[in-house]
C-alpha cells in the first residue's frame, strides 16, 4: 500500500533510513561510472556518443515542434525528422561500433536515476496521517452520471449498491443536460448530510462547491475517465464500488479547493492552447485530430493570442499556455495527464507555464528541462491573468478549461485557493497515494549519501521547493525577456 495521502508531513526524527542513503551513494557511483566509460572510450569513440546523442535529440526536439506548429511539407519534414534522429543515431553506433560504449552509457544513466529517484522518495519523512474517523451519514445524496466513463455506473452497479447502503440516488438523464450544482442545493434543502458524485472531474466540482458551502461532507465516486481527482484522494480508481465503502466505514480529509473567478475546481485551470482546444465541439470525439489541425494557428498563427499573469504580485509574460492546479503537481508531466500531487492540503496552488516559439526554444525544453526559459513551474495564492499586452484593452474574453470543461470568462481572471475548505468522506480501507516519483536534485543526493547520518533531505528545503524555486526564478526570467 501506497502512502494514503490523508494529511500532515511528520518526520520520524531519526533521519534518512540506511536504504535511502545507499541507494544515493549507488546512483552516485552509476555516475561516476559513466564518466570513466567516457573517458576510458575517448579514443575509440566515447566524445562521440556523448555529441550524438546530444545532436539527436536536438533534431528530434526540433522534428517534434515543426510538425506540432506547422502543416504540410514541413510538418512531413518536422514527422520525417523526430522518426530519422533516433533511428539515425543507432544505426550510427551500430555501424562505427559504438553501440556496447552507448549501451553501457545508457545503462549507468538508467540505474543512476532509478537510485536517485527511489533514495530520495525513500528519505522523505514517512507522512502522518490526520484522517479523522467519521460517523455514518443518515441521509447521504449522490448524483450518477450513467455516460460518465464509458457506462461505469451501469458497469459497477453502483446505483444499486449506493441505494443499499441507504443513499438517495439521481441519476441523470443524457439527452436532458441538468443543473448538478442545484440539484445538490435541493438535496440539502430536504435534508441531505451528504452529497458526492459519480462522475467527471467537472461535476464532482460543482457538487463539491455546494457541499463546501454548506460545511457537509463530499463523498467520490471514481466513475470518470480519468479521475485525477478520486486518484490524488487514494482512492481505488478500477472499482469505483469501493468509494462507496465510506458510506458505512469512512474517515473524513479537510482538503483545498481552488477557486476560479468564483467558480471551484478540484484539480486544474488551463488558460491558452489547451483551452483553444478544448473549446471546439469536434474535440470530445477527435482529440488527437482536433489538436493538430488547430496548434498551427494556435502556436504561430497571425493574431494568436498570449497570455500574461501576476503570480502573488510577479509578473509573467506573454505565455502560449498557463495550467493553474488545486496544490501543485510533483513534475511537469500534468500536461499528459502522468503528474500526481502528493498532497491536496497545502494551501497553494500550483502554477506551470509554458512559452515556446520555435525550435531552438523547442530543443532547449528537450534538453534542460523544467530549468529551460520556456517553462515556468512555481506555486502561488493567487494567480491574475490577462490577455497578453497589445491584444485589446480593458476587460477581454478568454476561453477557459475548469477541470476538463471548456468555458469563457472575462479577464482579468483570478485563481485563488481555499485551505481546509472541502470535506472529503474516504474510505476506511484503499489504496492510498503512491509516492511520486521526485524530481533529480543532484545537490541533495550527494548530501543524502555523505552528509551526516541524522540529516534528512528537508533539513536542507525540501527537494521540490528547492526546485520550485530555481524554475520559477529561470522560467519568470525567460518570460519576461521577450
């Protein structure tokens, strides 16, 4: 079982466990290993690997960002170039017999960062849990939405079971759009003393607003799609009957809410290109299609917009893409859907930016990463953000995706959090919140595998603030220079 994500960070007191701290001076090893097959290889080959590689993913970066920002010849050209760069640096090796140096180099990377990544998600301190036991609800409300998730409520009898263990059940009719948010207030006008969704990320917001203002529990049914929310909550998301469990055996969470221009979301606000997106009605049956037809006009195109924003009071700039989160994700692969929060209570959000406007800038991303000037990976209170100077003035709407919902609303729009503001009835018993894997922060592993035997990685910042804030002050920096 996983770490079950209900609450506070406590810290053992007796610093990095010994598993952690020889894990850190095994991936240091990996490293230093590496750098001996390079230099051992100088003469037959070893430079080489190192520039090839490097080169190819360059081209492939470049290859990448052709094809995603532009159409015909060059996008065949962008396609023929991410395909022809890694294939071409293999057969490469191959044929000047540098693949045994290659595979070795790649192999002591890939245990170097295994290692790093597991002694450092081994030398946190073992989170505490403050889950608080909770009594049964006498008149418990749920609202099922029978589409969501490709059928799971049909799938998983969820109606059925919800009804046995005393809940009144809605379910809502597909070809007769409802308002959730008021059905839930109905509900609690009659009495209801609790509410929860089986549903979309999108409806569990609205009903978990209704539920915050009114200071009741809200319980999470996983029948989504993706159900990031019921994912960062522990929760089973392959038996969406199991969140029903904390109807008779449950413990309460007080949790975040983020906050957009007065309307809540559970998981993420998107501002720029995947708001574009998201907006066109063919999106929902072709999202891969829809995307590259329409990232052309949206990355390059004349007249496309940017964004800027004030984080806590700094300001960002002219940004293709701004994702705004209820607490922040552990890495920058939200975007795909891979990131995970480890924590829901923090009381900040998260903030990633995104401004690229060329290969170059493309290959810089693929190279350095969250330090590249075209990434900006920060955390905040508040979050205020416009259309980018020069694109109209005075009040100005934008489209905007509420946790997956395409909208618009008029700037300025402003994100806000607020602590502690959501009840969250969980099950008893689930799978809980599996460590996300950390970021790299070479200078604490080091410290990790040779400092003193009772430091811990947070005695020093902890390694995703220590992150945050060096990408925040590159990505700032990169946003304000053009």
């Amino acid at each position: 079982m996983g770490q079950d994500g209900r609450g506070g960070t406590g810290s053992t007191g007796t610093g990095p466990p010994a598993a952690a701290r020889l894990l850190a001076r095994l991936a240091v090893l990996a490293v230093i290993g590496s750098v001996v097959v390079v230099v051992l290889a100088v003469g037959e080959g070893g430079l080489e690997v190192l520039l090839a590689g490097f080169l190819g993913l360059v081209v492939c970066a470049a290859g990448v960002w052709w094809f995603v920002a532009h159409r015909g010849a060059v996008r065949f050209l962008g396609a023929l170039l991410a395909i022809a760069a890694p294939v071409g640096v293999v057969v490469l090796f191959v044929h000047d017999g540098l693949w045994l140096t290659a595979l070795v180099l790649v192999l002591c990377w890939g245990v170097a960062l295994a290692c790093a990544r597991s002694a450092l998600r081994k030398a946190r301190p073992r989170r505490v849990g403050r889950g608080v036991t909770a009594p049964r609800p006498r008149s418990p409300y749920l609202i099922m939405n029978p589409k969501s998730g490709g059928g799971k409520v049909g799938r998983f009898g969820l109606v059925e079971r919800a009804r046995a263990l005393g809940a009144r059940v809605t379910l809502l009719d597909p070809d007769a759009p409802a308002d959730v948010a008021e059905l839930a207030r109905e509900a609690v006008a009659e009495g209801a003393d609790l509410l929860g969704v089986a549903g979309g990320d999108g409806t569990q917001a609205l009903v978990a607003a209704v539920a915050a203002a009114h200071d009741l529990p809200f319980l999470v049914v996983s029948a989504g799609t993706r159900n990031h929310f019921a994912m960062d909550l522990g929760l089973d998301r392959s038996d969406p009957a199991r969140c029903l469990d904390a109807l008779t055996d449950g413990e309460e969470l007080r949790i975040d809410l983020g906050d957009v221009a007065g309307r809540a979301f559970v998981n993420t606000v998107s501002f720029g290109v995947y708001a574009d997106v998201v907006q066109r009605p063919e999106y929902r049956d072709d999202k891969a299609g829809t995307a590259l037809t329409l990232m052309p006009d949206l990355l390059v195109g004349e007249g496309v917009r940017r964004l800027d924003a004030r984080i806590d009071g700094t300001p960002l700039v002219s940004q293709q893409a701004l994702l705004i989160s209820n607490n922040p994700y552990i890495s920058p692969d939200v975007v795909s859907g891979g990131g995970r929060r480890p924590s829901l209570h923090d009381g900040e959000l998260g903030v990633l930016g995104i401004r690229v406007e060329g290969a170059a800038e493309a290959a810089d991303l693929a190279v350095r990463g969250s330090q590249s000037t075209g990434l900006t990976v920060t955390t905040a209170r508040r979050v205020e953000v416009t259309s980018s100077a020069g694109q109209g003035s005075g009040a100005d709407e934008i489209p905007v995706a509420v946790d997956g919902e395409a909208l618009r609303m008029t700037t300025p729009v402003v994100c806000t959090v607020r602590p502690g503001a959501l009840r969250v009835l969980v099950p008893r018993d689930r799978p809980g919140v599996a460590a996300p894997a950390p970021r790299v922060n070479w200078r604490q592993l080091l410290d990790l595998a040779f400092g003193r035997p009772g430091r811990t990685p947070e005695e020093g910042g902890s390694e995703e603030g220590a992150s945050e804030e060096g990408n925040s002050a590159a990505g700032t920096s990169g946003g304000q220079s053009g």
